[in-house]
C-alpha cells in the first residue's frame, strides 16, 4: 500500500486519546466529543476490549452502541481508531472452546477475568477472531471517520507470547517437523548428543520447561522462534482481513517499550505504521530492570532521557518511517512498583520528544481516570469527575503550540526524519541472551540501551535498524549486541564504507544458537581478525581498569568481556590495540574502520570510544550531557528541538541569532525549545 494514498499521509503532528464510551453513560458521550475536540485532540481510539458487547453472543452482533459512539465522535470533527477487539475474548466462547485458554510454564490454564486470556496456536480462537474482525470491518471499514485500525491490543503483553497449551504443543511439533524434515536433522541442530537427549520422533518433543535443569538452548531457541512466528502470523490475518475490507485505511499495531518476546522487526512487515505504549515512568521505576537504583530516583519524576527516545527510534523503522504513540503517558500509571507523579511539564515534553523523533501522532491514554475496575488508580487527560487534570492542561498545551509550529513553517519541514547513525538491534539476539545470558545482567535491552544513551549524549542522531535494513544512509553503524550475525548481514558491513563499531559478543552464536564457527566474532572475522578465546562476566561491584598503553587509567570494565587473540588479518592490516584491561587483555581493537569493545565499559569512556569512531566518520559530535545529564537533542526535518529531563536548568546550543520557535535558551526541568536549523530555508507561510 502506497503511503500517499493512506489518510495522515503528510506527516502533521496531531494529538489524540484513548477512549471507552462503554464503560461510560451514554448521556456523556456527546459532552466527552466536544471536550476533546475543545482540548485540540483530533483522533480517537476505541473498542480495542469490547468484544462481549460488539458479539454478546456466539454470531450474534450489537452494533448499536458503536455506531451511535462513532457518529458521536464523527460530529465533533474527530477522526476514529478502531482497535479489533481480540485482547478479551468474550465468556461465551471460552466456555464453549475452552482451547482459547493459554497455559503457563506450569501447566495451568489462565482463566477468564481479566484480559489477553488466549492462546495464539487455538484454532477455536483463530475462527472467532477472524469473524469478528470481518464483522467489524465490513461494518466500519468504508466509515469515513474511521481512518485507521489497530490490530489486537499490546500482543504479548502480562507474559503471553509464550502459551503452553496442548494447541501450541501440537503446532509447535509441526512448526518443528516442517523445519526440520527429519528428526535426525533435529536432534543435529540441537546437539542431542549432549547428555543424550537424544528426541525419538517430533510427536515425542515437548516443551522446553520444567526439566530438572535448562532444556537444549537450541530447543528453548525453536520454542521462541515458533511462538514470535505464530504471533506474527495471527496478526497477519488480522491485516489480510482489514485490508480486504476497509481499504485504503492504515493498519498498525500498538507495540510496548522493553519487550521483545516476538520479532517486531517480522511484523513490522505486514504493517503500514508502528505505533508503541510511551509510559516513561513504569518503565524507569520497574520495566528497565538494567538501571540502577540511582538511576531509578534521578529519573522517577520525568522518565529516562532516552529509553522512550531509544523506542521512538525504533519503532519508527519498524514502522517503514511512520511512527505513532498510541498511548502516552498522560499521569501516573498503576502498574509499576511505585507510581511517581510526572513532574510538571513532562506530559508536554514527553510529546515534543515523540514528536522530535518523528512521530506523526501522540495519543494519550486515557481521557478519564476511571473510578473502577483494575485501573481505577491509572490517571487520565480528566480526573473522575471530569474535571481537566494536570495531563489535560499539558496537552491542551501542546495542541496549541502545535498550531503555532505549523503556522511558522511549510507543510512539508518536518517531513523528514533522518540520522547519521545506525544502531542494529535484533529479537533472535534478544532471545540468546535470555536463553543463556552468562551473566545475570546481560539480558534484555540493556546494553543496546547503554550504548544507544552513549550516542545521543554526543548530540547525534540514531535510527534503531534491524539486521536487513539497508546501511547505505550511514556514516556509523554499532551493533551494540547481535550475538547472531547472518552471512548476508556481514557480506553488507563489508562492502559498507563507514565506521562500525562492535560491541561484545557480537557475531558470538550461530543462528541456532552455538558457539560460532569460525570462533567468535564468527562471520566478522574478515573484518575483524581476532578470535575469542574465552569470555568472563563479573557480577556487580567486579571491574578491571582499563588504560590505553601506556597511560593511566581511563575508565573500567564491567559485566563482561571478551578475550582476544590477534591474528594477522588476511589482507594484512594489522588489528591495532586501542586500550587494555589493567591484566592486559585487549578492551578495545580497531581494524582500519571496523571497531570491537571486547569490553562493557562505564559511561564516560563508551562515550569517548563512541566519539572516536565518530569523528573518524567524519561526524561532528557535542558533548551536550557533561553539564547537563537531562538534556538530548533531536533534529526533525528542519526544526532542532532540545528536551531537558532535568534535574536542573540547561543552556541548549541555539547558534546565537536564531529565534526560538518554542521554548527558552536556558530551559528548565521538562522544558522543550525548537528552533529552524539555519541553512535549512523553509519559506514562511
Ligand atoms: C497498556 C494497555 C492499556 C492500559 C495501559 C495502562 O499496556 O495497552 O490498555 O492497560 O497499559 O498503563
């Protein structure tokens, strides 16, 4: 689908929120449009948990209420989302196909009660879904205020990609047997000779849980791939069924933050725009479970500079360049440990921020605090008596700095949204090092975060790319931590021009998750000639100094590092050591353009690593987070937007002369400025 034909085609930057006309009286309906529309929102989005009320019974359809809610919505001017409403399957079918269920670790059945209570492999689930998202569509797809659809709701989200159900154990085995052919070829690539786990045909594989210690790594690997495929796939029938029937209309689906339990980059595939759940606080007090308690209280009141960034960057090429915020954190949440209040301005900033990365929508969730049920203590835009709350005020806000922007620029100055650099992450390598992380604290998004935050403190800017995305556009390429490199995706680092930086343990595993051959880096050997001998991971408090050769120390090691030997590269360039360890193992090696940390590093000396392959790229970096650890920068189009996440005032780096757009030169805790980068000559309108 061409993205000119798409409504939001050009990029504007529009506000909306995250609605429930059911769990509200009628009688409000009307009043809640116009409150919206008088708030500067113009998007809506609904229905995503009313299944038992669009189908109260098995083919039997209300549609009544959602017309009405729509027409209510249609008359203010706002445009709808439409959410299939597949995250709560109705009480009716569970106990007519009890299937629907998904089963956990442990074998048992998750019941009815709350939501996300089914299983991705049931059949019985795979035909109501489908009947009532060809219901929904047909009814609403030509509907000319519904000018989107969101597929399901946060898939995976409470623990459940991964479904231990006779179902998922009957696909799973075909899932294997079709992989493999033969069961002589499974038990090769899983290395059964090891403790004789020899498997006897694919009718006798079970889950890779629950042995008396960890199941084959290949085995868990297979498990993970087969659950992301079989999500990916349910999700496609979703697309294939609203593109039949509502034509011409986006289709996304709202991602979450840290989470990677299937491959987005595979689903990004059938989608036209990538939206993702922006809740910077829940992720700072208890999703980022890789920050530090200092970190914790520094960031509790504005979230972290740049985890909802890193996410922006990422999902906006998942995306395929189109970005939005389905819900955005507009009060405190009720789902993490503790539940700080944002601090004043940050709703607004957190906008901008979206924004200033490329966002075309920032949706808020939800309009009204709702005084009962499971999120009763979850804010919204209003309190619940309706009344504007602190969120509200903030995004009223924004609505009209938004007009201002817009008015001062032609339509087409933020259009787009480019970056220097490159910052490969992908899910396979996410899942090895959860499989077998080696060192507790190497799971999970951390180091890509690390190193993520370390590039934008230099003022540059990042896309999160996946393994197959193209390199041309990039002076630097880091890949933080792809334990699995593919031939092909080595093939493209070698012919690319620019740096590359390598961080540990990358090319370390095959596909399948073994030891590479030839020894790590595997298939970047050619780019790097050295080999891994041994690897160590140390647990918090253990570090080793590291110094260039002869100087004082620079910084330290931690969490892990790999050991080098040095060969002679086969084109002869020789492998220069750039730092060691205090032991004298190589930190960091740099062969002509290609760099390799053999070591995680603390912040300040990966930043200076960072800097130096930088420049060598030829980029122009500014260390704008010495003074001012809040402070990040992000260029959209021809406007330069400054976010400050505090703690304390900031100077942002406006070139003398040149007027601000929004915001102040010196900028407080949550403020926001922006101004035109000279040279960029967009005509006033
Ligand atoms: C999201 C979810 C919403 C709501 C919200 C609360 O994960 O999509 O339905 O539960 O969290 O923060």
């Amino acid at each position: 689908m061409s993205s000119s034909s798409l409504p939001f085609a050009t990029p504007p930057m529009r506000l909306g929120v995250c609605y429930y006309p059911e769990q509200w009286p009628r009688e409000r309906w009307a009043d809640d449009a116009r409150a919206m529309r008088e708030m500067g929102l113009s998007t809506v989005r609904i229905a995503e948990f009313a299944w038992s009320r669009m189908e109260p019974s098995e083919g039997r359809f209300d549609w009544e209420w959602l017309d009405a809610a729509i027409e209510t919505l249609a008359a203010q001017g706002l445009q709808v989302i439409l959410g299939t409403p597949t995250a709560a399957p109705p009480q009716w079918l569970v106990q007519a196909h009890p299937d629907v269920l998904p089963v956990d670790a442990q074998g048992r059945v998750k019941p009815f009660g709350a939501r996300r209570h089914y299983c991705f492999s049931s059949p019985s689930m795979w035909t109501a879904s489908e009947r009532i998202v060809t219901a929904m569509a047909q009814r609403y797809g030509q509907h000319p205020a519904v000018v989107a659809w969101q597929t399901d709701n946060e898939y995976g989200c409470h623990d459940t990609t991964l479904s231990y159900s006779p179902a998922a154990l009957t696909a799973f085995r075909r899932w294997l047997a079709e992989r493999y052919g033969s069961i002589e070829a499974l038990n090769d690539a899983w290395g059964t000779a090891f403790w004789g786990v020899q498997f006897l045909g694919f009718e006798h594989v079970g889950f890779p849980v629950g042995q008396p210690t960890s199941a084959l790594p290949t085995h868990a690997m297979d498990f993970r791939r087969f659950s992301s495929d079989q999500v990916v796939r349910y999700n496609r029938m979703q697309v294939e069924l609203l593109r039949q029937h509502a034509p011409g209309r986006p289709v996304l689906h709202n991602f979450m933050g840290l989470f990677g339990e299937f491959d987005h980059h595979e689903m990004g595939q059938d989608l036209d725009i990538a939206a993702w759940d922006s809740y910077p606080l829940g992720h700072v007090d208890t999703a980022a479970t890789f920050l530090t308690e200092a970190e914790r209280q520094q960031w509790a009141r504005t979230g972290h500079p740049d985890i909802s960034a890193f996410h922006h960057d990422l999902y906006r090429g998942i995306g395929h360049g189109r970005l939005w915020v389905m819900e955005q954190q507009a009060g405190p949440v009720n789902w993490a440990d503790w539940n700080a209040l944002p601090l004043p301005g940050m709703v607004r900033a957190w906008s901008w921020e979206a924004f200033a990365h490329g966002a075309e929508l920032v949706s808020y969730f939800r309009w009204r605090q709702l005084p009962y049920g499971q999120e009763q203590m979850h804010s919204g835009l209003n309190r619940p008596d309706g009344q504007r709350d602190v969120g509200g005020e903030e995004a009223a806000r924004v609505a009209q700095e938004i007009a201002q922007v817009a008015a001062a620029l032609p339509a087409d100055a933020l259009a787009t949204v480019s970056a220097e650099v490159a910052l490969v992450v992908d899910y396979p390598s996410l899942w090895m090092t959860q499989i077998q992380p080696q060192g507790k604290d190497m799971a999970g998004f951390g180091v890509a975060i690390r190193y993520y935050s370390a590039l934008r403190q230099l003022g540059l800017n990042v896309d999160v790319i996946g393994p197959d995305a193209d390199l041309s556009a990039y002076r630097l390429v880091v890949l933080p931590q792809s334990l699995h490199v593919s031939d092909a995706l080595a093939q493209r680092l070698q012919q690319h021009s620019g740096v590359i930086v390598a961080g540990p343990r990358t090319g370390s595993k095959t596909a399948d998750l073994a030891i590479a051959t030839p020894l790590p880096p595997g298939p970047l050997r050619a780019l790097l000639p050295v080999r891994v001998r041994a690897v160590e991971s140390m647990r918090p408090g253990r570090h080793y100094a590291v110094q260039a050769e002869a100087g004082s120390p620079l910084g330290h090691a931690s969490q892990w590092r790999d050991l080098l030997d040095l060969d002679a590269s086969p084109e002869g360039q020789d492998v220069q050591v750039r730092e060691r360890c205090e032991d004298g193992w190589p930190a960091r090696v740099s062969a002509g353009r290609v760099d390799l940390h053999a070591a995680l590093v603390d912040p300040a000396l990966l930043q200076a690593w960072l800097d130096d392959a930088a420049r060598r790229a030829g980029l122009s970096t500014v260390a704008i987070s010495a003074q001012k650890p809040g402070l990040r920068l992000r260029r959209r189009g021809a406007l330069q937007f400054a976010i400050n996440h505090g703690p304390a005032d900031a100077q942002v780096p406006v070139p003398t002369g040149v007027p601000l757009l929004l915001g102040s030169a010196t900028l407080p805790p949550g403020g926001v400025a922006a101004w035109v980068v000279p040279g960029s000559a967009p005509r006033s309108r």
